[in-house]
C-alpha cells in the first residue's frame, strides 16, 4: 500500500508539472515542494494518519506541516533534511518555513538554517542572518557569512567587515570575504585591497583569493550587473567567446577605491609566492576593472606555464580591446 501510495503521489505531481509549460511562481513552488517531499510524506502519513483517512487525502497531506512537524519534533538529521527540502525549493514561501530553525539548540541545524532562508526578501533575510555572525559556534558564523553573500544585500556589508576584520577563525573571515564579492558594495573593496597588501602566509591562500575574486566581482556587478564568474570562460578561439561590453571603460574614474586595488593586483598577478588561484583571480579583476595600468602585465601572462591564467588573461585583454 505505501509503495502504491507513493506511485500514485508521484504521478498527479508529474501530470500537473507537465500539464503546462508555464506555471505561476507559487504554484510551481507548491509543486516541486510535494515532488521533493513525496516519500517523507508518504512516510508520515503512513504512520500518522487516522484510520479513517481516505487515500486521497494521504496522499496530498500538507508538506508544510509534515516539515513543521520535522522541524519542531524530529532528531537533528530529520531537521536537516527538512532544511534542505526546504532550500532546493527557492522560494520565500518554503523558507518561511526554516526561520524557527534559526534558533535550534543544534549548531549543524543552526548552520544549516542559514542556507535555507536566503530566498526572502533580501532585507528580510539579512536581518535573520546578522544575529548569526555572532553565534558561538565558528561553523555557524561562516555559513551565516556565506547565506548573507547569497542574500545579496549591502545592508549587511558593514557586519561582514567586521567579521573579516575581526573575528578569530580563518575560515570564518574566509567566508566573510567571499560574501562580500557576491554583494557587490564597492564599500568593501579598500578593505579587501589591504588583505592583498599583506605578504602570503601560510594557510591564507583562499583569504587572498576570496579577496581578489571579490574585488574582480564587485567591478563585474558595476559593469555588467551580473556578479557569476567564470574563468576562464572556455579555451575556444575569440569568436566563440562572451566578451560583455564594460559600462565604464576604466572604472578607476569614477570608483577610486578601484585606482589602490589596481595598484595591489598588479603586483600580485607579477608575483610568484602568490598562489596560482590568487593570480588567476586578480588577472580578471583587473580585467573587470578596465584600469590600461594593467595592459602590460597582463600581457606578460599570455605564454607562461599556467594555461589557466593565460586564457583568463587573454580574456582580460579582449575587454581593453586587444586581440594579442
């Protein structure tokens, strides 16, 4: 019976999914939602529906209250796995859902919460997430960091430096540095230029890289309104690539920030007791930034041993409109 039941759940969520190639936003949210849940509810109905219950009326039990339940009374891998039905649905009707979460006496639930807010209104989201970054647990601070960068709101920029300036654990000021980039303030680009500024240490190489690429990200989100990067974006010939038209020719104009941050990338992408990943992330931030200060050394990475560089730095030429 349960396996029929399941069979029978499954196929009225695939009718209605393929019944029309366009559905409105809450009802494709309600849709996945029953799609992705399907055997947890077929579970919870099983061993807690009434005797009288119908079939049909197991078979379409609220999903909401089955993750509510999931969340208030199951152990901490049934909240966990709520919390990512939950997240894989996208939507703020279904996020709703985590913010009890939020406060679990759980760090790993705490954490994972986090992730699985991030699709309310961005203002909304950040003010759940600030009281996060300062959570006992050091897990719970990064993944906070990170949800707020997928938040995407500068209203939590100046926390986040903070975080990055301040907080104890490399990994949570790792994340703090990450999600300033996917942001986009270029407030924070004079306080990323200074981690550059400071000499490779060990154990720093993805603080450094996270601030190169966020420098590269917030010049991208100016120029093009996108903050996705992909470098290189293939090893195909010219023609074959998406080289975006630049808003600003040299960002440097009208963002001053960028003029110190230019200066710090240039030497970083000349430096070779920098990382590899470190360079090849300042070689398209400077690309993104536009400044002709950095032509030269660009240029100079078009045959060295690192193929991935040379590509991102072709890539980067072809924004200042140079073909070799």
């Amino acid at each position: 019976m349960i396996f029929e039941t399941k069979r029978r759940g499954e196929n009225v969520a695939r009718s209605r999914l393929s019944s029309s190639p366009v559905l409105a936003r809450s009802r494709r949210c309600l849709l996945f939602f029953l799609v992705s849940a399907c055997i947890a509810v077929q579970s919870f109905a099983q061993d807690t529906a009434p005797p009288n219950f119908t079939q049909q009326q197991i078979d379409w039990l609220p999903v909401e209250i089955y993750l509510q339940n999931q969340l208030r009374t199951g152990n901490v891998e049934a909240k966990r796995e709520a919390l990512f039905q939950i997240r894989n649905l996208r939507c703020g009707k279904a996020s709703l859902l985590a913010i009890p979460a939020l406060t679990d006496k759980s760090e790993i639930v705490r954490a994972t919460a986090a992730s699985s807010v991030i699709f309310l209104p961005a203002d909304e989201a950040v003010g759940l997430l600030l009281p996060l970054l300062n959570d006992k647990a050091e897990f719970v601070r990064r993944e906070a960091a990170y949800a707020l960068g997928k938040a995407g709101s500068n209203t939590a920029t100046g926390t986040l430096l903070l975080i990055l300036q301040k907080d104890k654990i490399l990994e949570v000021r790792n994340a703090s540095a990450a999600a300033l980039g996917e942001i986009g303030d270029v407030g924070a680009v004079p306080a990323l230029t200074a981690i550059l500024n400071n000499r490779p240490a060990d154990g720093d190489e993805f603080l450094r890289r996270s601030a190169a690429r966020s420098i590269g990200q917030i010049a991208q989100m100016i120029q093009s309104g996108k903050s996705k990067v992909l470098t290189p974006q293939n090893f195909l010939p010219d023609k074959f690539r998406e080289i975006e038209t630049r808003k600003y020719p040299d960002l440097t104009g009208q963002f001053p920030a960028f003029g110190p941050a230019t200066a710090e990338l240039i030497r970083v992408l000349q430096s070779s007791s920098e990382a590899a990943d470190t360079r090849r992330e300042a070689a398209f931030a400077l690309g993104a930034i536009g400044d002709p200060s950095a032509i030269s050394a660009l240029a100079s990475n078009l045959s060295g041993t690192d193929p991935y560089l040379s590509e991102i730095a072709r890539e980067a030429l072809l924004k200042f409109g140079k073909t070799k």
